[in-house]
C-alpha cells in the first residue's frame, strides 16, 4: 500500500469529498469546455442523417485517419514499409488491406501508437486492464476526450432526460471506503460532476439500507453502474419496499443486462432500465434508446463483425473489430476489442427515427460475482490490476470462502513484491482470505475465443450459508 492510500485509509469522510472533489474539478476541465453544448448539438443532428450522408462523413474522416496512421504513426509506418520492401503494393487507402490489431501488441508498445507530432506530456494518460484483464496505456488528447463526452452527454443523458448537470450515484470499483470499514459513508461527494460515488465493494446485505438513504439524502436524479452491482441494490430496493419519485433513470455500463434483472431493477427502481456500451480505448460505443434497441455510434468508429477474419452476415455473431474515428493521435485501426456482437441489416429501422445502425446483444463483458465471509457479493475487480502492474493476463478464480487462486501470465519484471501488491489489493475489497499466485504461460480461452476473467466455483450450498 502506497503511503497517501496509507493516510486516505485514515482521513475523515468530508476530507476524503474534499479530494474527489479536487479530482473532479480536474476531470471536469478535460471533458467539457464552452464548446460543449455546441458539440452536443452536432451530435443530436448528426442522429438524423440519411445514410449517404453518414457514409460521406465516415469515409472522409477514416481516408484521413488510414493517411495518418500510415505516415505519422510509427508502427504502422514501419509496418507498411516491411509490406512495401517485400513487393507488397496493396494500399493503405482500404481498410480491408490493414491487418488486426491485438490488444497485445498495443499492450507492448503503447508509445509506437502515439503519432510524432502528437504531444503526450499534454495528453491525459489512461490506464485500463479491459475486460479480458490485459493491462493498456493510453494517451488522449483534450479534443477528443471533449467530443467523447459530447457524445455521452447526447446519448447517455439526454436521450434519458438527465444532463451531466444532474446529481447522480454511481456504483463504480474505486476503493473510496477501506473495505473493512462497517460504518457509513460508503461514499464520496464529487461536488464539481454532481456525483455520488458510491463503493461496489460494501454491498452487504446489512449495508445497503446506508445507500438508499444516501441517495435520497443527496437528492439523486439517476444511477449509474455496474448491472451486477445495481442488480444487487435493486434486491434490497424490494425487500425494503423503498421508493424515491426523483430516480429518472437507471443506466448501466460495464456489464451486460440480462431479461430477469432487468426485469427486477425496473419493478425496484420503477424507472426506465438503459444499457450501455463503451470503452477507453474509443473506438466503438452503444446506447439504448427508449424502444429498447442498442444504437451503435458510428461517429466513434467504423465496426467489423468478424469470424476467423472473415465478416459475417447480419445478425450473425463475431468478433467485434474497430476502427476508432475520433482519435488521430494514437489511432487504433483494425483493433479486436475482446468483445462479441452481431450488426442488424443496414436498413434496419427502429421506432425512434435515429439513423443510427442497430446492434444485437454484446458478449463477453459478463463476470462471475465472488462472495466474501460477510456476506458481500464483488464483482468488476479489475481495479486490482491497474496502474501497469507487470502482468499480461489475470484470472481470478474464487475456490471457497476463504481461497482465490489468481492465474495470470506474468510479464517482463514480475517479482514477489508485484505479488505482494495484488494480493493486498484484493484483500482490500474482500477482506481476509489466502491469495494464491499461480503463474501461468497462456490463460485457456473459451468457443468465444476469450478467457473469463472471474470465476466463482462455490458450490451453490455454500452460497446459501453465507447469504442473510
């Protein structure tokens, strides 16, 4: 544990508001500027295209995007000049002639994406370990993460009649209480994003009643969450018979929403239930609109339904492959990101008259939940593996109560202290428990392609025991 998480394990709660607020005023300089609302007016419109219209405006911004890539990028530069030296002639003008992209490679050499005449020192550096828990450096640029935001401001707040000026809680997998914490607040106050961030690691059956007053306390308009984590508040909501007439929507990210907790948050929250789709990386993202389609952005990036390389048909699912289009400084081109999906018919309509294209259910985002001692059900521990620990894949796999086995493959400087750190982390958000280190040369993949990144193999008698 590093000394500033030694001493915020021991600040007051108000102090601990006082630096989320701190955090959220500088979070709130890069994603929105006075040209915000503009932007987000341009999104809207954009919603209302005809499909050639669309197609001019993707095929001008990807020529651009492909011409950059492969003259001011320096692996694809030099992947193009091996291809030119070796009597390779085929042009970098077609996206189809650009080979995939693996998150492996991006995870290897981050910096062999950044473009030369880009400026990292003036980028904001991202860290994420993704669904498939493979550690990724990205850097991004104040405009693009501006239009992204622009873009989630239109489609993930005003499409469900909320702005990034409501207040609203979200259930997210930031550490902001010491899970062995038993007294509220389980949360922080963002006051510059209007934001309740609430811990995903301290819903315990005799805690969650300290989240429903907080909501109400605050005067929240939404959620916003993990499914698991939502799925799990909205179980309480009905036990306690609790309702709060402010709650506009519930809307989801992270995870895939299936029929039966959908079902059970919308009689909880009795509010319209959203899924979401989207990534750090950019390069694809999805809403639902309110006759329950998800809309692919195609403003984002161009999206590839692929199986063994080869397109599929419609509604047929594959692996998702993108070509991001907002970022022209580290841009992704061709890039599988874990995820499996099927695109409608290009002249699908839906009821809410946008144009934008229809995609079917998104797989692969879907964690086992792990169960502690006290009850607590976690999910979404990826948090465990940022900060670019060493490692190139993790799996957690819970044995027992008191057992996880962490199978991972480990990288270039690996060491016991690198151990020492994970197991701390994960003892952190489950308590006490043995962590088993289990070095692995490769993680076995699935019929997806994809390996699951938590696995929870108590038995279902044990589940019974713990839960009250």
């Amino acid at each position: 544990m590093s000394t500033s998480q030694k001493i915020y394990k021991y600040i007051p709660a108000s102090i601990r508001s006082l630096a989320a607020s701190y955090y959220g005023r500088r979070s709130r300089w890069w994603r929105y500027g006075p040209e915000t609302d503009r932007l987000v007016d341009e999104v809207l419109e954009r919603e209302t295209w005809i499909a050639s219209k669309w197609q001019v405006w993707r095929e001008q911004r990807l020529a651009y995007l492909l011409h950059r890539a492969a003259t001011r990028v320096p692996f694809y530069r030099d992947q193009w000049a091996v291809r030119r030296r070796s009597g390779d002639a085929a042009s970098w003008e077609h996206l189809e002639n650009w080979p995939i992209l693996d998150k492996d490679l991006l995870r290897k050499y981050p910096k062999a994406f950044l473009a030369d005449d880009a400026a990292p020192r003036r980028m904001l550096n991202l860290h994420t370990s993704g669904t498939t828990g493979k550690p990724l450096d990205l850097w991004q640029s104040r405009s693009v993460i501006r239009n992204w935001y622009a873009l989630a401001e239109a489609r993930w707040h005003r499409w469900y009649g909320v702005t990034r000026h409501d207040r609203y809680a979200m259930l997210g997998g930031q550490l902001v209480t010491p899970v062995e914490q038993r007294r509220p607040p389980f949360w922080v106050w963002n006051a510059p994003l209007q934001q309740l961030y609430m811990s995903s690691y301290h819903l315990a059956p005799d805690l969650m009643s300290y989240y429903l007053d907080a909501i109400s306390r605050y005067h929240v308009t939404y959620l916003w969450g993990y499914t698991s984590s939502l799925y799990l508040l909205a179980e309480h909501v009905l036990r306690l018979k609790w309702c709060n007439a402010n709650l506009r929507v519930v809307v989801l990210n992270a995870e895939p929403v299936y029929p039966y907790q959908r079902r059970l948050m919308s009689e909880a929250f009795r509010c319209p239930i959203r899924e979401t789709y989207g990534m750090t990386e950019k390069v694809a993202a999805a809403s639902e609109c309110e006759h329950g389609q998800l809309h692919l952005w195609p403003d984002v990036g161009v999206v590839e339904v692929l199986e063994d390389g080869q397109a599929v048909g419609h509604n047929v699912t594959g692996d998702m492959v993108c070509t991001g289009l907002l970022d022209d400084d580290m841009p992704l081109i061709r890039y599988r990101v874990g995820d499996r999906a099927s695109l409608g018919a290009s002249d699908e309509k839906c009821e809410c008259k946008r144009t934008l294209p229809i995609i079917g259910a998104i797989e692969g985002r879907a964690d086992d939940l792990l169960y502690t001692r006290d009850g607590r059900r976690v999910g979404r521990l990826d948090p465990v593996f940022k900060a670019n620990l060493p490692v190139k894949e993790v799996q957690i796999i819970q044995e027992s109560i008191d057992r996880v086995r962490i199978r991972f493959v480990p990288a270039e400087g690996f060491n016991e202290g690198v151990a020492d750190v994970i197991r701390e982390r994960l003892q952190q958000r489950m308590g006490e428990l043995n962590v088993e280190m289990e070095p692995v040369d490769h993680i076995p993949r699935g019929p997806n392609g994809k390996f699951r990144a938590v696995i929870c193999n108590i038995v279902k008698a044990e589940h019974s025991a713990i839960d009250v």
